[in-house]
C-alpha cells in the first residue's frame, strides 16, 4: 500500500500553472535581456509575441473569438514587420498588447452568467458579504466596464500612433501613407509613459468617487487595498483561469 497521500486536482493544476508562470516569465526575460545585449529585431519580435500569448492565454485556451482574433491580428503585425526589417517596431506593441488583453479579459466578465471582474476582486479581497450591501454589486459591474471601455479606448488610441508614426511608424515601414501622420517622438513617450500615467489616474480619480458615492458603507485604505490585492492576486487569477462559462 503506497504512504503517497492523493493530491486534489486543484492543487497540483494551480501549481503546474505558478511553475509555468515562472518559468515563462524567466525565459521572457531572458529574451528581452539578449535582444538588449546582442541588438538583434527577431529577439524583439518573440518578446512581443511571448507577451502576447501569455496574455490572451486565457481567451485562447478557450478559443474566445475576440482573444483569438486580437492575438492573430497581432501575430500578423509582428511577422508583417519582421518580413520588411523593421522588427524593432514590435516592442512598441506592448502597450497595445497590454491594454487590448486587459479590455478583453474585463469585458469577457461583463457576459450574461458571468460574475464582472470587480466583484470578483471585492470578494477575493473583502468576502462575498460585501457585494450584497447597498449599490456595491451593481457598482463593480458598471466600473468593470468602464475599465474595459477605458483600456479598449487606450488600445485603439496607442495602434493609431504605432501605426501613423512618421517616420518610423507601421505604415510608413511599408511605405504606405498615414491619414493622419504624427511626427517626432512625443507619441512614444506617450505610448511607454503616458498610457500607464493614464490608467494610474483612473484608479485615482475612480477612488475618490467611490468614496463619495458608495460614502454610506467604509472603505479600505489605498495602502492595505494595495497590499491586499498583491497579496490575494493568485487567487483572484485562478477566478478567471477557471472561468470556463
């Protein structure tokens, strides 16, 4: 009789996925060191799409028609511009990857029989009690898709300049003209600074007005809501890895 105790399914499919996560991070950062170091496009290239998949893997695992076809869109860029030679442009994606992957995942919580995202971050981190208080549950719903609406806003405002760059944007790689051109470099600023100065300033602006609206129940602290939601992350990512409605 064997003294090996069985170990549910959960466990050991959430730590194959940590032991995936960091490995996948390792090499991620291994790519992104050598592209650094050696100068080589092809490296920038993979980066890209490694980020790409890790992000819409939830969607693709799945075959989610938007996470599917936002990914092969992006793969078609990436290799598109590695064929013209100028590979170096796809790190420049990142931003749009990052912010079209987040719309997706906030709005897929959005379908009817799905609970939003925010909720899902209120119970992880407050208990499921808190949602049925007054107006909080009907609250998360309409602040997931402000989010989803804000990083969607983002993603198609960031492939605008990528794209009409001049001279160093998509289009102009392929010698096609931009409708609407945009010179110097003040759209990369914007593209690598900016747009996470945005999304800062929402999460700022968005908790002032929670306070005042929602003023009849208490609040946590920015600092412990914070610490609360790295501290519970993994289980608020396994919320939406096993969401397979």
């Amino acid at each position: 009789m064997s003294a090996t105790l069985p170990i549910p399914p959960s466990t050991t499919t959430s730590a194959r996925r940590s032991h995936f996560g960091v490995v996948f991070v390792a090499l991620y950062l291994g790519v992104v060191a050598a592209a650094f170091v050696l100068e080589r496009a092809w490296l920038d290239e993979v980066a890209t799409l490694m980020v790409a998949t890790l992000l819409f893997w939830p969607g693709l695992r799945r075959g989610h028609v938007a996470a599917t076809a936002i990914w092969a869109a992006i793969a078609l860029v990436v290799a598109a511009l590695a064929y013209a030679g100028h590979g170096e442009i796809a790190l420049d994606l990142l931003p749009v990857v990052v912010n079209a992957a987040l719309c997706v995942l906030f709005a897929h919580t959005l379908a009817n029989g799905r609970t939003p995202l925010i909720a899902r971050a209120i119970a992880v981190l407050e208990g499921p009690e808190r949602l049925a208080q007054p107006r909080v549950a009907a609250y998360a719903r309409e602040l997931t898709r402000a989010w989803a609406l804000l990083l969607g806003a983002q993603a198609l405002l960031l492939a605008l300049l990528i794209a009409c760059a001049v001279p160093r944007g998509v289009l102009a790689s392929f010698g096609v003209a931009a409708p609407i051109a945009v010179a110097g470099d003040a759209w990369r600023t914007y593209l690598h600074f900016g747009s996470y100065a945005v999304v800062l300033a929402f999460f700022a602006i968005e908790y002032a007005w929670r306070r005042w609206y929602l003023r009849h129940i208490e609040h946590m602290p920015p600092q412990q809501f914070a610490k609360g939601l790295v501290r519970h992350w993994p289980a608020l990512a396994r919320t939406v890895m096993d969401d397979d409605a």
